[in-house]
C-alpha cells in the first residue's frame, strides 16, 4: 500500500498538483474542519459508495491518526483501487481547513 504524510500531501496540493482527497472521518469529526477539495465519505459507507469511485484515478485516504484509513485503503486496493494512505492523518495537517 502506498503511504505519504499530510506534510507531503500539502506540498503536492501546494505544487497544484491533481489529488482527489477522501476524509473518512465521522460528521462531528469533520465539523471541525476539512482539506479544501476533500470528499467526505464515511468509513462506514465506503462498501456502498465505492461504486462512486473511478478505478482509474488514485486516491488519498484520510482520517484523523491514519488507522481507520490505512483499513480504507487495505479494502479498496482488495477491491482494485489505487489509493494512498496519509499515515499521520489530519494530526499531521498544518494547512488551510474548510
């Protein structure tokens, strides 16, 4: 599975670099702020709304510590997704929330 750390992820959208975010952070968590452009999907829902999702693009999977979405990508790549895991999560987001 293919990792980075949000500090990386920023430099990458700083750079204007196409990333397609996906927070799978519960409602209360995202209340508190998101990464500009992110989708949320929560966890929970990713098995019926994965159909939503493109298998030809990658994906970078957030949560809040990298747990829950190193558990997202695990299914995802299972199910021929590409997608990357943010390992520190938002803990590790020092950038511009919406």
């Amino acid at each position: 599975m293919k990792e980075m750390t949000a500090a990386q992820l920023k430099q990458m959208i700083e750079a204007g670099e196409r990333i397609q975010v996906i927070d799978v952070r519960e409602d209360e968590e995202v209340a508190f702020g998101m990464i500009p452009s992110a989708i949320h999907i929560k966890m929970g829902d990713i098995p019926e709304r994965m159909s939503e999702l493109d298998k030809q693009k990658t994906y970078v999977i957030i949560c809040r510590s990298g747990v829950r979405s190193e558990h997202v990508c695990r299914y995802l790549e299972a199910h021929g997704y590409d997608v990357c895991n943010i390992v520190d999560g938002m803990l590790g987001w020092d950038g511009e929330l919406v």
